[in-house]
C-alpha cells in the first residue's frame, strides 16, 4: 500500500535568501543521510556531536541541513527555532530503507527534487529567479547577478553583499553543471541535479545556456503533479489555465522543466490518460488551455508513477 505523499507548500516570495548551502552544492546521498538521521534523533543537526553523527565537517553539517529543507524531505519542528527536524511524508515516501528511491536512482526522483528547489523561494531564490525570471536562453554569471539585483531592487528588498550572491550564483551554477575534471577530489563531485542536463556551458568564457526540449527522462505522471502543484498554488479556484500560464508563467512547469513550446503540447495531451479524465487539454479557434473536470490530489499521479515502477522492478 503506497503511503500518502503530501510536499511542503511552496515558501512565500516575501522573503528571499541567498546563503545557508555553504558553497557546498547538493550531492549524493545527502538527503538520505539527513532523513536517517532526524529519523533517529530530531535535534540530529543541532547536537554538538552531529559532525561525528553525519560524518562530516561543521559546514557540512549546515549544508546537508539546508538541503533537506530546500528539497522538502525534512522540515521544522514548529515552536523549537529549528532545533529539531522531522521527516515530511514525502521524505517518508523515499529515504528510508525500504523506501521507493533511498538513493535517487531514478531520474524522476531528481526531477521532483529539482521542482521542489525551484518553488521554495525563501530558501533557494537564486534557483527560483534564474528558471522562472531569466528570459531568453542563454546567459551568464554576470547577467544573473544584474536580475537578481534588479530584482530585489524592484521589490524594495535589501542586496546581499556582493561575495555572498558571487558565492550563490557559483553554487547554483555547479548544481546543474558537470564538472569537468578527471580528478575524484571531494570538491568536484557533481550534484544530482547535473543528470537533468538542464544547464550546459558553452565554451570557456562564462556563457551558459537553458536546455529546452521534450525531456525524456521526464515522466508524464511527474509532468502532471508539477502542473496541478502549480495550478494550485497560483490559481486553485479557476477551473482552466492557459497554455501561457503552463508554458511561461512564475514557477510554472515551462519555465521550471524547461519544455519547449512542442514538447509542452505533447506532454499536455496526455494529461488526459494520466489522469483519467480528470484534466483535457484543448486547442479551440486558437485559444490553448487545460480544463479540470473534476479534482485530482497531485500527489497521488506522483505515488501512482513509483507504484507502477514497482510493479515492473
């Protein structure tokens, strides 16, 4: 019997951060190792011994904590400042052992991860501004930093000080971007997020570039939830959504999955099998939309994918 998945709800766009990773990008077997953790003792992190319990240096310790809460796997014990962690039931659903992907091998996973990030503007902003605000599909550190600054600006939000944000842009960068060294040095270990092949640099000068396309590792189950996420959180009463929306709108899953246009029309006609009538994608005299004919909890298309998985393991 597959257990409830319910994510965090996206964190407010009212505050922003651009530090707590450390420098340190996500890597493998981090999350699972925080989940354990917490799952054994919830003030895992804010013991003095958690460099011996984790096995890790005292940044580390800071890092691993801010990207289990990024990713949504862990969250805040209400009234204790953060002093004690706990399991969500999405943590719930992976990590532990016996769970579907304890240790994320399969790229749909990842894809949820990478989602989360890129919805939690309070922690990850730079994550969140660069898929969702960057127009066009090539750019590089430098422009990065003037959106994000312009940004800020904009909404009457204090800077960060410039090597902070240089240290958030550096991070983010090598987040989605294979390093590309023969060595095995600590430091040079590439972040899941590199297997989505999101991001790529072009030539040496800094310049850096969206990929946009059908993304085949994507699976459409996972395409659907990202598309009610966001149809909840930006537009839960309305009963359609326009293509646009869908395709460019704030976090929405063409900007965040970095679908181009015809592979977003292909993953949208089959939101009607996924869900089983519940959603329709329709292109009538030129106006595009999705209509929801009746709900559908968006994390039940997620637990559906792993149990179907499963079935086929």
């Amino acid at each position: 019997m597959t257990k409830r998945l319910i994510l965090q709800p996206p964190s407010l766009p009212e505050s922003v951060s651009f530090s707590g990773h450390e420098t340190f990008i996500l890597r493998y077997g981090w999350l699972k190792k925080a989940f354990d953790a917490v799952t054994d003792d919830p003030e895992a992190f804010s013991r003095e011994g958690a460099i011996v319990t984790l096995g890790v240096g005292k940044n580390m310790v800071r890092s691993i904590r801010h990207w289990a809460l990024v990713t949504g796997i862990l969250k805040e014990e209400p009234g204790t400042r953060g002093l004690r962690l706990q399991p969500t039931n999405f943590g719930s659903l992976i990590f532990p052992t016996g769970g579907v992907d304890p240790f994320l091998e399969d790229t749909n996973s990842i894809w949820l991860l990478h989602w989360q990030i890129c919805t939690n503007a309070s922690r990850a902003t730079t994550w969140v501004w660069a898929f969702s605000l960057l127009r066009g599909t090539e750019f590089t550190p430098t422009i990065l930093r003037n959106m994000i600054l312009g940004e800020l600006e904009k909404r009457g939000m204090k800077a960060p000080t410039a090597n902070t944000l240089k240290r958030d842009i550096e991070c983010f960068v090598r987040s989605y971007v294979p390093v590309r060294s023969a060595t095995l040095a600590e430091d040079t270990l590439d972040s899941p997020l590199s297997e989505l092949r999101l991001i790529e640099q072009i030539g040496h000068d800094g310049l850096l570039s969206f990929r946009r396309g059908p993304k085949k590792t994507l699976a459409d189950e996972i395409f659907a939830f990202c598309v009610l996420d966001f149809w909840n959180r930006q537009a839960g009463t309305r009963e359609t959504l326009t293509f646009n929306e869908i395709a460019y709108g704030f976090c929405s899953p063409g900007s965040i999955l970095k679908l181009d246009e015809n592979s977003l029309v292909e993953r949208l006609e089959s939101l009607e099998k996924v869900t089983n009538g519940a959603l329709l994608y329709a292109d009538t005299a030129g106006l595009k939309q999705i209509y929801r004919r009746r709900a559908v909890v968006p994390e039940s298309l997620f637990t559906s994918y792993f149990d179907y998985r499963l079935v086929c393991v």
